[in-house]
DNA sequence: CTGAAAGCGCTTACAG
DNA sequence: CTGAAAGCGCTTACAG
C-alpha cells in the first residue's frame, strides 16, 4: 500500500507509491484514451489510472492554471438572478459550461455601471478564460473597452453594437404583438418599454410600432414608458399610462413580470385585464399560464439563449470566428388579451 | 520606464523596473496599511505601490492559492437559481461574500442527489475554502459524508441533522397562518406541503398543523399533499385536494409560488382565491403584492439568509464555532386569505 | 518507454 | 531594510 500520505492526493502521492516519476503519471492522467499508447507502457498506464482513480485524485486546478495560462473559469454578469429571465439563462449556461468541463462565476450587477465595472474586474483577476455579459448597456461603450482589454466574450439577451450576442428576435417579438392585438381590433395601444439601456425593450418595443405604422397607426410618445423590469416597474409606469383622460385599449409589458405590474395596476383602477385593457407580457415564464387572468405573452427560448452563449464563447475561445444568433421567438395567446365570452 | 513587458503585470515586472526582488515586492504589497513600516522602508513602499497601481498589477489567484492553500472561493449549491427565492438568497451571499474578498460558485442540483454529489466533487475539485448548501435534504446522509471529508460548510434556507444552518423559523412561520386562518374561522384548511425532503415545507407544515391542534382541530393527512415547489408543482397538488366531495376551505401552500399555482388550479374550478377559498403563501416575494388578487403570505428574510449563511461560514473558517440561526417570519396579510367587502 | 529539468507566480521563513 | 531560496502542484519540451 506504500506509505499513507495526509494531505490531498497529488502526482507525487501516486509517483512515489508507484516508484514512477511525476511526469509519467501526468503523460498518463493527461493523455486521451487513444493516445494513452504514447503516454507509457500498457501495463504503466494502468497501474496509474487504477491508484489515481483508488485514491480519487483530483488535479489541482491552481496548478494546472498556472502552468497552462488557461483557467476552465468563465465568468457571467447579469443584472440580477433573481430576475427569474436571467436565472434561467443562467442555468442554460452552466448546464453547458458543466458539460465542456468549465466553471462559470456570476455576480449580479444590478445594472448599475460602476457596479458592472468592478465586477467584470474582479472576475478578470480571477483570470477567467472568457466572460458572458447578460447584462450589456446598448450603448456598448464599457464592453468596447472591455474588448479592448483583450478578453473574448458573448453577450447573452441583449445586444450591444457589433459585439457578438446570442438573443431572442426581439424585434420580430414585437411584431408578433403588434399582429395579435390588430387583429383583435386595439388601435390604441401602450407599452411598458424596460429600461432605455436595454436592447431587449428597445427591439421590442420597435417592433410593435413599426408594425402599427405599416397598418397606418401611430404609437404616439406618450404611450410609451420606460420602466424597470420588475413588477413594481411594470407597476408604476402603467400606473402612469392610465393617468390620461383616455387611456389605451392595449397594453404591451416588455417582460412578464412588468405585465404582472401592470396588471396590478389595471386593477387599482378598477379595471381587469383581458375584460377591459388587453394585456401582453413577453417571456413566457412558468408563471404567465397560471396566473388567475392567464397572461399572453411571447415565449422566449431562454434555455437556449444560455446554452448556446456559451457555445460560442467556446468557438470564440478555440479561436474561431463568432457569429451572433437572434432565435425565435413564439407569441403564446391567452386570456389576458381576449375578453372573456 | 524600463522594458515593455508584453503579457500580464506580475511581481517580477514591478520587482525588474524598481530594481528590487520580488520578495521585498510582496511584502510590500502584502502589507497592512499599518504593518507597512516593517516591510520595507518608507520610500520603497511609496515606489512599489505606485507602480503597482500605474500598471494595474493584479495578483494571480492561482499562484496564490497554489502557495497558500487558501482559495478565497466558496461554492454554493441550489436546488434551481430559476426559483426567486434561492435567487435572492443567493444574491445576498453574493454580496456578503464580496466584502470580504471571496468570490463563489453557484451550482443548481435540481434537488436531484445525483447531482448534488457531481456537483459537490466539482466545486471541491476546485479547491473552495468552504460551501454553502441549499439544496439539504433533510435526512442529512449526504452532508455527513461531505462533513466526513473535511470540508467546512453551511445550510441555508434548509436545515439538515446537526449541521449548521442560517434558516427563517419555518415553524414559527406555520404558527402565525393557522393562528390566521384560525381567526378567520377556518376549521377545514388544506396544506399545499412542498417536498418531503425539505425541512422548510415539513416545518411550515408542522407549525400550522400543531397551532390547529392546540385548537382542538386536527388536519387529517388527507388535507395535505406533497408537491414541488413551483407553480406548476402547486397546481398539481391543489387539483388532488380539490378532488374531493368536501373540499377544504382553506389552502396553505409553503412557498408564494406554490400558492399561485394553488389559485391557478382554483379557478379552474370556477372557484376565487380570497372569496371562495382562503389561500396563503410563504416568502412575500416581490410578485405577491402584484397579484390580481394579491397574497396573503409570510416574509421570510431571503437576503439575509443568505448574508449571515456566509458571515456564519466565514466564522467556521477561522476555526470559530457556527450557530445555527433562526431568522424571523412574519405574517403578511392581504386580499387572498379575506373575502371582499 | 521513462526521467530530469525548468518554470508558471506567488509567499514565507531565514539570513545578513 | 532587503535578498535569496525553497516550494506549492502541475505540464512540457528535451534527453536518453
């Protein structure tokens, strides 16, 4: 059995147990299957493997980092996770990341600039290998510098100039609203937009105007408000859409959870949704279909977003070319735009 | 200015352009703002930190940790960051754990064992300083043996055997909505349970069952249903005990998102939340007060959990002994739990 | 087929 | 007050 060694198990721990020096053991641990034939003898190769796997050796990843300059570490920011859109998206990526035998930092930013500036550099003297951003200000100036700092990354749900992304086709969502609330006759239409930093409302929101423009409807300034993405933002800026002698017929949330808001909102004034106001969220989070007005809404393939983010930060990561993605998205229509027979 | 290194700022770049070793370097950089005096002299302490600050030096974790044996990295694992309560707990460990310098890992589990082991070897495998556990199941089996090796850690939100933990007392929380429903006249409440495998669900349900029985008012076993801890998973369960001749008057579902789920499959009975059938929820998230018809629910301190989980890890770090901490519920009533006017 | 050496970037007793 | 050495655990050409 050798000498009984404390401490964690290294390559030493099997090199010396095995009489072997540490660089055999690491040819071996090291090689793929197929190439284990160079590593060392048949019978070496093992011997090793048996003890390593006896003892549960794990490398250890400082080590490994600091000889190799490469860190298997990716770092994410996002403006929060308990945004349960970003959660989501999140959880696409580490699914991914587990798979690639990569480990993925968060850190909520908040959407706060200065915030999002000693974040990314923490993680970056964390030495990640490459970062994904859900949280990218449209105006892109921060991850220009970032960009210019050399370090490769991806934006997942918002785009930001010509830095590659993986998104929902927010603008086509938009559009797909504007369609279904045509249809349903609403030419007096207002939209909880999201935060003016944002691609995801913005697209949105362009999306749905100009569709009503090609149908010889204006959506006029002041039915548009911008908002925060969460329910009391949804909340609020509604609450400020209904201040007017008139009030619109339609309302399109940009995100399910300010939907929600505005559904609250509707109700202070006496007024529910689907019966009086129509209303729309985008998403499709699990919570629109079981709410007690269930909530029409434009699914979002956020999963995906995630997974396939990471996906191309590896492309970027092996040195290929990254191409941004729009996926699609699907409008999901439930009783919150119909009035109830 | 010396030589133009290319590549990163290490101790041998700022050591090189002052004509100094990197030791004296180090123990500059290293020390206290008041230890200062005995690492070097006044003005090489002025020179390096200048330096050091010009060129952005940024010590590399790796070799740190690699020479230490200390990771300054904690790993957290979650049943799902897609659920808003373990999101905003989590985000409260973040932030905790930024003031103190450490960086974490998340990992979602899914609550599936088999991934709360992989996961566990991984974050290990990466060499945290500790972990943070949310995702306990009850039994405690697991977390013995990760006790077993050696490795310092924490529960949130759950609690499991003797390990420490930073909980809201679930109990307690259980109390406070019989002794609600109780004055509402409640005798006949059905209880929406979580998992069996979570003490949160099996202690909010303790509470209320134990306050109804101090009352001479038992709840039978088939008023109380085991469900997942989405709205989907409270939907489900609200269904099974509706599908009864004498449905319960009353629904406590141990978690808000449950409890949506829970009016979700009442109106599909024709039946109101508030009006026709009482329900309460557990956690006031932010959606609570939003809905239509908003929640009656207990509010749980999720940030807080989180914060003292890491402040309580941090003492078990430093050698300290950890206490287990009961946070403080406390009853939030609104529209769902009393009929309109 | 296997060993020996060098070095990634840092810290920490130990000298002087 | 500062330097020199050793070593954390690994990988990778280079010998033989």
């Amino acid at each position: 059995m050798g000498t009984q060694r404390s401490g964690p198990v290294t390559l030493r721990t099997i090199a010396d147990q095995l009489g072997l020096h540490v660089s055999t053991v690491s040819r071996v641990l090291h090689a793929k299957p197929d190439e284990s034939l160079r590593a060392a003898s048949a019978s070496t190769v093992e011997r090793v493997r048996r003890l390593a796997d006896e003892l549960g050796y794990q490398p250890n990843p400082h080590a490994t980092s600091l000889r190799t300059r490469r860190s298997n570490l990716v770092g994410v920011l996002v403006p929060r996770l308990s945004d349960m859109v970003l959660a989501t998206i999140y959880e696409g990526i580490e699914e991914a990341a587990a798979e690639h035998g990569l480990s993925t930092f968060v850190a909520n930013t908040g959407d706060r600039p200065e915030t999002q500036r000693t974040r990314t550099n923490m993680v970056i003297g964390r030495r990640v290998d490459g970062m994904i951003f859900g949280d990218a200000y449209v105006d892109g100036r921060f991850l220009d510098e970032v960009a210019g700092r050399g370090i490769p990354f991806v934006l997942v749900s918002r785009t930001a100039g010509a830095h590659p992304s993986v998104t929902c086709d927010d603008y086509l969502g938009g559009r797909l609203v504007a369609e279904h609330l045509l249809e349903l006759g609403h030419r007096d239409v207002a939209v909880v937009a999201g935060e003016p930093y944002a691609s995801t409302g913005i697209d949105r929101t362009a999306g749905l105007v100009d569709r009503y423009r090609e149908a010889g409807l204006s959506v006029p300034a002041d039915r548009i408000a911008q908002s925060r993405f969460d329910v009391s933002g949804g909340h609020a800026a509604t609450a400020r859409l209904l201040d007017t002698p008139n009030p619109p017929t339609a309302i399109f949330a940009v995100n399910d959870f300010a939907a929600i808001g505005a559904i609250g909102a509707l109700r202070h004034q006496g007024l529910r949704a689907g019966d009086d106001v129509a209303v729309v969220g985008f998403n499709d989070t699990p919570l629109a279909a079981e709410l007690p007005v269930p909530l029409t809404t434009v699914r979002s393939p956020m999963l995906d977003m995630g997974r396939e983010g990471l996906r191309t930060l590896l492309r970027l990561l092996e040195g290929e070319a990254a191409e941004s993605k729009r996926l699609r998205p699907e409008l999901i229509v439930r009783a919150s735009s119909v009035p109830s027979p």
